[in-house]
C-alpha cells in the first residue's frame, strides 16, 4: 500500500469519485481531536494504521512490549488530560495491552487502546481465525467502556465516543475494537469527513452544590485539628494555583499521597508528610482532594487512624466514591478546580488558622522524623544501603526541580516516597493503586515525550525486569530517561538461600552482581556502573545534564531490604511454615 499524507486515497473506476477508508478515518478522527501521539507494537493487522499515522505526521512510538506502550499511554493520560492513544494487534496483543487498560482504569487515568481483531464472521462461529478472540468482551470488565466499530462511517462518532468516555466524570481506561475488515472498507470521502466529530468540551466542569460547600466549610471551621489529603485525582486536576490557595489560606496540613507531591512542595511548611502517622491518628476532620479511602490510606479506619472519633470531608468526581468505606460527612462532588473554587469563595476573607496546638505537635514530630533521617542520607559506607542512595538523588532532584522521577520496586519505591522530596506538581510517577511493578520504561517514555523534560526513573532490580527491554526503545527515540537499577541481587534482598538446600537459587534471588548498565550499552546508550553515593550522584548528574540515554547499576547492599517493603504485612503468614 502506499503511504501518504492526504485523506484522498483513491479515486473510484470512473475517476470522479474522492474516496477514503478505515484506515485515514481513523488517523483524521483522532488528528481532529488533538491525539496526535500513538503509543503502539505493529503487527497484524494494523500495520499500516501505524505506518500511515507516522506518515501522516502523527508521533508513533513503537515498543517492544505492548504492556509497556499501554502504561506509556496511561501515564501520557495522566500528564495531558487527554486519553493516551495505545494501539495492539489482535488476541495475544491485545491481552498483553489490556493489563495497562485495566490500570489505568483503576488509576483513573485516561487512555483508550485501540485493538485490531479478527474477522467477527468466523470469530462469532468460533471457526478458528488467526488470533481469533472475542476481544470486545473479555475487555468489557476490565476498562470504563468498550465499544467495536463495524462501519467506516461510524469511525468518527466511535471515536468521539471513546474520548467522552475517557476523560469525562472519573477518568479512565476505553477499549476500542477495530475489526481488520474496518481499516480497508472505503467509503466517499466527503462523507467520510462529514462523518468525523470534534469532541466540543470532553470534560465538562462539574459544579458542586451550594448546599455540600457550605455543610464541608461549616465542619472545616470547628475542626480543631483539621488535615487536608491530596490524591493524585488532585494532581491530574491540574488546578494547582486553587489547591495552594485553599491550603496557605486554611493554614491546614497538608498529607500528599505519592503521586500528589509537588501540588505544594515537599519542603512547604505546612507539608506534613514527614508526620503521616502522627496526623491521621490524631486528626479530628479530614478533607480528602482526589484520594480514595483505599488500601493506601487504610480505608479510612482501624489502628492507622487512631481512636478519636473523625469526620471526613471528601471532593470527588465521582459520586459512588462517598461512603465507599467510611461515612462521609460532608460529600462535595464535582470537579476539583469547581470545588476548590467554591471552598475559597466561602471561606471568605477572615478565615481562622487552625488551633495553635495542633500545628505545633505536627511540626515537632516533623522536625523530630527529619532529624532522625538526615544521618541515615549522608551514610557513605560501602555497599550503598537504600538510604544513602536516595540521599544522593533526593539532592540531584532538589537541584533539577522538573526532572520527573518515575519510581518502582518495593524498597526502592517505599523508601524513594519518603526521602526525595518533590518540589513541583507530577513530577513524580509511580505503581499507583494497585502498587503494579513494571510501570518504570513504558511511563519514563511517555513522560519523556509529552513533557520534554529529563527524566529519572529510579527502580528496583526486580521492577525493572518486567519492562527492561524497553531501554532499547529509550535508546532508539534518544531519549532524556536516565535509568538508575537499585540493583540488590533480588527481590526485596539477594540473600535468601533455598530452604531445601537443593542446587536451584531460593526464588527471590536473582544472578549475582549483574551489570544492567552493560544492556544498555549494547543499545548504544551509556552504562554507569556505581558504587557509592557519590558516584552514583555524578552519574545521574550527568546523565540530566547531557540528556543522553543513560543506564545506571547502583550496587545496592544484598542484605538491605525488608520483604515486600512496607507493606509486608499483606504476606499472609503460614502457620505451618519451618524456621
Ligand atoms: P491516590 O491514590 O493518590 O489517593 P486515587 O487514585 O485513590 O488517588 O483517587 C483519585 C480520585 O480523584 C478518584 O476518586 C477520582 O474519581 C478523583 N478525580 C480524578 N479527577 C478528578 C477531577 N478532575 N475532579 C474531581 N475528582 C477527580
Ligand atoms: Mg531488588
């Protein structure tokens, strides 16, 4: 087939005819809405989708690993406000993007993967097609909306369709099905473009009620010690100046979840993430900004959250998301910017401080968890422990404030949220709410490319082998990613020894002293193999400075590491296990 730029493809028997088909629609229906990057694995049958989305001027990223061009397109969700486009072939393809769909979906970040599929005719009869899958339902579950297009005039309203359905309410994961026959039906073209829809305003404001703004104010003031929690539903609301202005006005803490650091600094005063169990067990009314009562915040209720009885104030876009493990007292739903608007407007200009006291316990825990740290950060000894590592990129970080950091692991990711400080809004990109290893490449990537700025992606050893050979994509594009592998010799340590004393390693180890920077080099990207924080430090320095893909092995202490990081309490324990 031969590529070009134009929607005019071909002309009919007679020659008066203009005719388009499938595979132009598609591109142009994007184009018109301003998706004009594709995150995609070619294959049958959309090749030449891709082909001619580059050549129609389009960014196409190719990856090696669909997982990893699905998680570039949620990230690239999250960053833009606009739904990531992931683009699979059929069956194993698709599966393989479908994990991304799913969490991104449970992220609440937009994206819409588009799957080419088989001939429905012989896949409906189950008569054994080339990668014959009923892709349209086994996707159904797993995303916010999942819709087929079967005719080339119904590719404008599908993909209008999709977008809405991404980036409206909730934000989240659509799966569009694209049978191969779709791509080659041709139509007239100027029906064809009659048939394509600009999507006017895809994610309307949502005003909250008067009613819901004054009730959360009216408990905001009694509060004696209130906190305030971002979530990274806060961070994708992209309303920072709203956000800063309701917290430095309320004078209130502020906890942000990890993909919310940087809406305010880190290092603002009224950061409270240095005293996190301090003020959640003590605090008397909470406002929760874009963060669920999940897993993460313990759902709202038992030892973490103390015993004192607690109101909750939460903002959410999404209605069902009150009392989802927790009464809420005081529900404000719509969209972030509208309610945090609303909130300042009613708070007026004589707003009290929060109690005296209260701010006074939070900074002294804070001050006392701070110093407690700093020795531990400066720690030169040899092997690295996690510490004094991070102590190295949390300065190279304070130094290069839009570099943005990616982070993966267990340790490595636990240990990472607490010591570098963010000092600016999504900076910071990580597992998320399902706490998924194998983010790292596919999110460095997208960061990379929607934002044009370095980026650090910090992982573990482990993390980082379920998206590795991606590093041959970073190199390929040449892009400003600096990979640092906080390189263990296992999972959560690589000191385990196999309980059977039989000759097979002990299943969280992995080869001892590896040299990922040496993969790296076989891309022609630079490989650094570090020691000690200090060259750790220079390495990464250089790595943002000169922007060239870049592979760092920190050789972390093996016996370093706790299992399952912090959250080792979700290991079910077996009573029966031998000492
Ligand atoms: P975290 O893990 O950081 O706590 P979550 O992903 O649990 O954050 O929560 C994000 C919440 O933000 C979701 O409940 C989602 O519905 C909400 N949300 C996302 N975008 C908006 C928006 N623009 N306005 C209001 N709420 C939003
Ligand atoms: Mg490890």
């Amino acid at each position: 087939m031969s590529v070009t730029a134009q929607s005019v493809q071909a002309q009919s028997a007679g020659g008066e005819q203009e005719l388009t088909d499938g595979f132009h629609l598609i591109i142009e229906a994007l184009k018109l809405n301003g998706l004009n990057t594709i995150y995609c694995v070619p294959g049958i049958p959309i090749t030449d989708l891709a082909r001619l989305a580059q050549a129609s001027g389009m960014r196409v990223i190719s990856f090696r690993h669909e997982q990893n061009a699905g998680n570039a397109a949620a990230i690239a969700g999250f960053l833009t406000r606009k739904p990531g486009i992931c683009l699979t072939v059929s069956a194993p393809g698709f599966l393989n993007g479908l994990t991304a769909l799913a969490n991104a979906t449970t992220n609440c970040f937009p994206m819409i993967l588009i799957s080419g599929s088989s001939e429905r005719e012989i896949v409906d009869l189950q008569q054994g097609d080339y990668e014959e899958m009923d892709q349209l339902a086994i996707a159904k579950p797993l995303c916010k909306a999942a819709y087929r297009i079967l005719r080339a005039e119904d590719i404008g309203i599908g993909v209008a369709r999709a977008i809405r359905s991404a980036v409206s309410g909730r934000p989240g994961g659509v799966y569009l099905d694209i049978p191969a026959k779709l791509l080659s039906q041709v139509i007239d073209a100027e029906l064809g473009r009659k048939s394509l829809v600009k999507v006017i305003d895809p994610a309307p404001a949502q005003i909250p009620a008067k009613e819901a703004v004054d009730r959360a104010l009216n408990l905001l003031r009694q509060a004696k010690r209130p906190l305030i929690i971002l979530g990274k539903g806060a961070a994708y609301a992209q309303a920072d100046d709203a956000i800063r202005d309701l917290v430095e006005k309320s004078g209130i803490p502020f906890l942000p979840m990890s993909m919310a650091k940087g809406i305010l600094p880190d290092t603002h005063p009224q950061c409270a993430g240095a005293a996190r169990s301090l003020v959640l067990k003590e605090s008397d009314v909470v406002m929760l900004i874009g963060a669920r009562l999940n897993w993460l915040l313990s759902h709202g209720k038992g030892k973490t959250w103390g015993d004192a009885p607690k109101k909750f104030i939460q903002i959410d876009i999404e209605p069902r998301e009150m009392d989802s493990n927790v009464e809420i007292a005081a529900p404000i739903v719509g969209d972030i910017e509208s309610c945090v608007s609303r909130l300042l407007e009613g708070m007026g200009n004589d707003w009290p401080n929060p109690p005296e006291e209260w701010i006074k316990t939070v900074n002294a825990k804070k001050e006392e968890n701070i110093a407690k740290m700093a020795p531990r950060l400066r720690n030169n000894s040899v092997p690295m422990d996690f510490h004094a590592a991070l102590g190295a990129l949390r300065t190279v970080i304070k130094e290069r404030p839009d570099t943005i950091l990616v982070n993966e692991g267990a340790n490595t990711l636990d240990l990472a949220r607490g010591i570098i400080d963010i000092h600016k809004p999504r900076k910071r990109l990580d597992v998320g709410t399902w706490g998924v290893m194998g983010i790292g490449t596919g999110f460095a990537i997208a960061a990379a490319i929607e934002t044009g700025n370095r980026v650090l992606a910090v992982v573990g050893d482990s993390a980082f082998g379920f998206s590795g050979m991606e590093i041959e994509t970073i190199c390929r594009y040449n892009l400003p990613v600096c990979v640092v592998v906080f390189n263990n010799n296992g999972i959560y340590r690589g000191t385990e020894v196999n309980p059977s004393g039989g000759p097979d390693p002990a299943i969280t180890v992995f080869v001892k002293d590896a040299r990922y920077d040496k993969m790296m080099e076989a891309f022609g990207g630079v490989g650094v193999h570090a020691t000690t924080p200090d060259e750790l430090k220079r390495a990464v320095e250089e790595a943002l400075d000169s922007g060239k893909p870049t592979l760092i092995n920190a050789a972390i202490d093996p016996a370093a590491g706790s299992e399952s990081g912090r959250i080792g309490n979700l290991n079910p324990q077996s009573l029966l296990k031998k000492k």
